[in-house]
C-alpha cells in the first residue's frame, strides 16, 4: 500500500513522497496536530514539488512570485487528485491546503500558523531536515521545494528519517536576511512579512525577498 500511494503520488507529478505515521507528530503544538484537523487520521502522505534553481539568479518580484503561486496550486491540485484515488483503494483522505488559507493569525505580532506545518510535516516523513531558516531541506533538492500533505485513516509504515543536511557552522541564511528575522530557531514574522509581501506601483502583489531560501548551499541536484 506505501508503494501504490508513493507511485500514485510521483505519477500525479510529485518530485519525492515520503509517510509519517502520526506517534511522529507528539510534539506538534496543541490544535496544530493531524488529529485536530481529521479525528481518525493515522498517516501523513507527505511529498514536494521542485521548483526550477533558475530563480537563484533572478529578482524575486515577477518571475519567483508568479511561479509560486502556480507551483501552490499545483500541490493542491496533485493533493486533490491523490486523496480520491486513495479513496479509491477502500481509505479515507484530506488534502490539506499547502500554504493557504489558514486560521491562525496574530495581528498585533503578523504571525500566522498553517493549519499543519508542511515543513515539520516533511521532516517527519523522512524527505530532509530543518534548516536554520527554518525551512525544509529535502534530501535531493534543498529548499526549494514546495510541500504537500494528504491524511489519511490508512495506517502506513513510516519512512526512515533523514540525517540532519544543514550545514555546521554556515550562517549564511542568518546573516543575509535584511531584516535579521532569523534566530536559526523561527522567523519573526514581523519582520519578515512587511518586507517581504508587497504591492508594486501598478498594484499587483509581489514578493520582494526569498534571500534565506536562495542563499542556502546545502543543494544536491
Ligand atoms: C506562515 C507562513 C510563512 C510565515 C512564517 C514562516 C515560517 N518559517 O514558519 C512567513 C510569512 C515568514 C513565510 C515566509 C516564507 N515562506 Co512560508 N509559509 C507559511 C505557512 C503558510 C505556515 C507556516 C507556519 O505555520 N509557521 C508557524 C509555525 C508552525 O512555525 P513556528 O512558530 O516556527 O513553529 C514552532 C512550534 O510551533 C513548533 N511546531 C509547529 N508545528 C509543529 C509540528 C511538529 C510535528 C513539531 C514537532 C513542532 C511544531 O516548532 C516550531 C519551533 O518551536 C507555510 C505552509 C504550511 N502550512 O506549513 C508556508 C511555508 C513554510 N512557506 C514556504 C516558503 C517557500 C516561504 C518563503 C521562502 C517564501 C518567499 N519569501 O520566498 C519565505 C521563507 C521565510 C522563512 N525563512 O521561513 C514553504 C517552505 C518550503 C520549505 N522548503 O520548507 C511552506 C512550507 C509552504 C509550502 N507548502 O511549501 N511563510
């Protein structure tokens, strides 16, 4: 069964597919965790979709932020379509939105919280480690993935986990954020986000700043 999910999952357009079943997730904050979302949840079906290392090279505002949103809906997309097909085989699945909307959201601090963190959700399923930006370095592609994640009632043996693939003793993460959001621990979304998501002169949306992510070295394809 963990093979028939990974292959459905690569065969719908996913880049790596990794399972977590869901003991990994005991130290998820309270009303973050699988269960909260879905009662009779037992596994997380976790997988990414690489995005082209092109955008090392380029001004994040037009190219970088058009793409993300069409890779997001893209993960949802593949999300969507697995979760019926695993319905197919006799289970029950929820796909669950990659990056949003959520609920959380504290407007004095800007800090809002996906209604169950991708990154940590990949960590468990054994496709990379936290980085010191915080965000996911999977095993072939570094960070510049986006994450998906269905669950389901299926209980699915859990994949190994990944050894830790961020650097010792780089900062370079840390020390190239313009704001200086990064503590190697989380993100102070404060920070981040005022300068990070703005509005052009001709008023459309655009993502000033993805230097954290570009920067980071622990790349192997
Ligand atoms: C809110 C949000 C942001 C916020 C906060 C980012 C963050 N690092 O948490 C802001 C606006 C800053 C942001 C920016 C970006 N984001 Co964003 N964002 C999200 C979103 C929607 C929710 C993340 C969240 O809930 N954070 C708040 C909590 C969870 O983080 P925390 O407070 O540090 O959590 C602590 C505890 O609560 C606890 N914890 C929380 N959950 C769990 C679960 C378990 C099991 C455990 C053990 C512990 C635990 O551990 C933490 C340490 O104590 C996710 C999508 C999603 N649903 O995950 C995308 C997501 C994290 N973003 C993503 C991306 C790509 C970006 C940007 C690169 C976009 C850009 N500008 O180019 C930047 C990167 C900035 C950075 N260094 O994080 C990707 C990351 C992919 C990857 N490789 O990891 C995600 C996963 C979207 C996706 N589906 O791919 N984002």
């Amino acid at each position: 069964m963990e093979q028939a999910i990974k292959r459905l999952l690569i065969g719908l357009g996913a880049d790596d597919c990794g399972i977590a079943g869901v003991d990994r997730f005991a130290g998820a904050p309270t009303g973050f965790h699988p269960t909260d979302i879905y009662g009779d949840c037992r596994s997380v079906v976790v997988f990414v979709k690489r995005i082209p290392k092109g955008f090392e090279h380029v001004s994040p505002r037009i190219c970088y932020t058009r793409n993300t949103d069409i890779v997001v809906a893209e993960v949802d997309r593949i999300s969507y379509l697995a979760s019926v097909q695993i319905e197919a085989m006799g289970a029950n699945a929820v796909p669950v939105p990659c990056d949003t909307p959520y609920e959380f959201f504290d407007a004095e601090t800007l800090t809002g919280r996906g209604i169950l963190s991708m990154r940590h959700a990949a960590q468990k399923a054994g496709l990379g480690s936290l980085g010191k930006n915080t965000l996911l370095i999977h095993r072939a592609y570094g960070n510049r993935v986006t994450i998906g994640a269905i669950l389901t009632n299926l209980d699915l043996a859990s994949d190994p986990l990944c050894e830790d693939l961020c650097i010792s003793g780089c900062r370079l993460c840390l020390d190239c954020c313009p704001t200086h959001a990064l503590d190697g621990q989380s993100v102070n979304q404060s920070l981040c986000r005022p300068y990070t998501y703005t509005t052009n002169a001709r008023g459309f949306d655009v993502c000033n700043c993805n230097t954290c992510r570009m920067v980071c070295p622990a790349i192997v394809r």
